[in-house]
C-alpha cells in the first residue's frame, strides 16, 4: 500500500471554503469531472452530512485496458461540517475500479482554520492507494500513486479558482496556497524516482502480463 499526505493552505476564511466548497465543479481545471449529485444531506445536531456520487474520466495506461473497459469512474464523497467548530472533513474513495482492477483509493482531507492566520484556510490531506492484483500490484500502486499527486494539484487550483471566482476582493494577490507533500516509502533522494516508477510500471505489467497483455493488443493484420 503507498500512503500520500499533502498540506495546502488556502487564503480564503474557512467561511468561505465552506461556501466554496460545494461550488468546485465546474473550474477550467477540473474538466475531467463529469457530473455530481447529492445523494443524501441531513442536519445531526449542528452539523451537516452529506453524501455525494461523482464521475469523472480516468484515462488508463495501455496495460490497464486489459483489466478496464470504462473510461470514467464513480467515486463517493461523504462529508461532515461542523460550523461552530470551523471545521469539514470529507471522505472519499472510489467505487469503479475496486472490484475490476483491484484498485483501492481512499482520501480524508481536513479543512480547519490556520493557526498561522485565522483569515486562512488549512487543507490536511491524506490518501491509502492499494491494489492486490498478483503479480501487478505495486505497478498499479506506482501508477495510482503519480496520478493521484497530479489529481491533488489540478484539485487545489480548481478550488482557488473558484474561490477567487466566488470572493474577488479577498483575492488580492498570488499564490493563493502552499502545499508540503509527504510519501510513505519515499525519502527525499528517493522521492525523484516517482515518476519513473510510474512509467516503468506499463513495462512491469507487459513482463509480468505475457500472453494475456499480448491478447490485448490490436490486430495488426
């Protein structure tokens, strides 16, 4: 299993990324977002649960198309707000490609308020990426891992977007976050290897895979 934790600090309130937050989609950042829909949303006490079903496009690497036929994955989001705490956690994983590529991610991000500065907005994120197919696993974990840092990059411009969008007169100058990312199994002379893993990983499966990645291929008659 390969864990991922990152920490973006947004310069908005958490007033405002609360109001932001269900305003993400869509952003010039995030086209690969289909479609949302609120699933339930009820009130416990003073907080507010909510339980959302997205889709979004997942290209898949040339050796994934043995195991993947769908271009697009579903993925649930849950959501617990607490306005008089200031705080919102959201927890996500996806529910497409658990049961055909056994492939399993599964994200918590914490926003609360900045102890640096009460008129910032702290996002803590964390993420399990797991896969257990045989003989494929840690190239799938390789891959899942480099795509999900992209995704967390691409997510956290979308929002900023958004929130400039939403707020013009706080947005008063840039970068509007920054981020520190951590990876499990990765120390900091190792951490540049990460995209070569991910790249290497199509070679992995194609060795590993044999007559089956060779029955995938186009017909070249």
């Amino acid at each position: 299993m390969k864990y991922f934790e990152s920490t973006s600090v947004f310069h908005f309130s958490w007033d405002q990324v609360a109001q932001g937050f269900w305003r993400r989609y869509p952003n010039p950042h995030s086209n690969h977002v289909l479609s949302e829909d609120t699933v339930s949303r009820e009130i416990r006490g003073s907080k507010l649960f909510t339980k959302r079903l997205l889709t979004k496009t997942n290209r898949v690497p040339k050796w994934g198309e043995c195991f993947v036929n769908s271009r697009t994955v579903k993925i649930v989001e849950e959501s617990v707000m607490d306005p008089n705490e200031k705080i919102l956690i959201t927890y996500t994983r996806n529910i497409g490609y658990v049961r055909v590529m056994v492939i399993s991610i599964v994200e918590k991000v914490i926003y609360k308020v900045s102890k640096e500065n009460p008129n910032w907005t702290v996002a803590e994120r964390s993420a399990w990426i797991d896969s257990q197919v045989f003989g494929f696993g840690r190239a799938i974990q390789a891959f899942g891992l480099e795509r999900f840092r992209k995704n967390c990059q691409q997510m956290v411009g979308g929002f900023n977007h958004v929130l400039m969008t939403m707020f013009p007169l706080t947005a008063t100058s840039l970068p509007h976050t920054t981020s520190d990312e951590t990876t499990s199994q990765l120390t900091p002379a190792k951490k540049e290897t990460l995209k070569d893993a991910a790249k290497k990983a199509t070679d992995i499966a194609k060795s590993k895979a044999g007559p089956i990645y060779a029955s995938c291929q186009p017909n070249q008659t």
